[in-house]
C-alpha cells in the first residue's frame, strides 16, 4: 500500500539514523517500528479510568476567600467583629 505521512522532525531524524546504522531502506526501517509499535500497542490493557470520590468537609469556616487580611486574622485566630 502506498501512502503519504507527515513526521514530526524528531520521529524524522530518528528513522534516518536507524536507517543509516541498519544500511537499510526506509519503508523497511518504518514498517519495522510501526509492526513493533502496533504490537505494543494492542499489548497493552485499556487503564481504568481514575476516580476521586468526593467527601464533605463541612461547613467552610469562612464565608470567602477573597478578603486576605480576614483569611489571615482567622488563621492566627484574632477575631474581627
């Protein structure tokens, strides 16, 4: 099958030196890792997908964030009134 792909510069560089080292064509050296990664990949198990469970914490000591100076007086335990 004949086909035109578009390779990022690195992926480029890293078949032509392979292909170099081998003495080998490059549908050769392409078809060889695309085998190898195929294989890899169908090889693999689909991860299962991560869950967080949420947990309440609570009432929220203060009713914003927005103001630092309370956020801090209320860490230092001063009390604004």
């Amino acid at each position: 099958m004949r086909t035109t792909l578009t390779l990022d510069a690195d992926v480029a560089a890293a078949l032509e030196r392979l292909r170099k080292a081998r003495e080998a064509s490059l549908k050769t050296v392409v078809n060889e890792a695309l085998r190898r990664g195929l294989r890899e990949l169908a090889a693999q198990k689909n991860p299962r997908p991560f869950r967080t469970r949420s947990v309440s914490m609570g009432q929220p000591k203060l009713d914003s964030l927005d103001n630092v100076a309370e956020v801090l007086a209320a860490v230092d335990g001063e009390t604004h009134a």
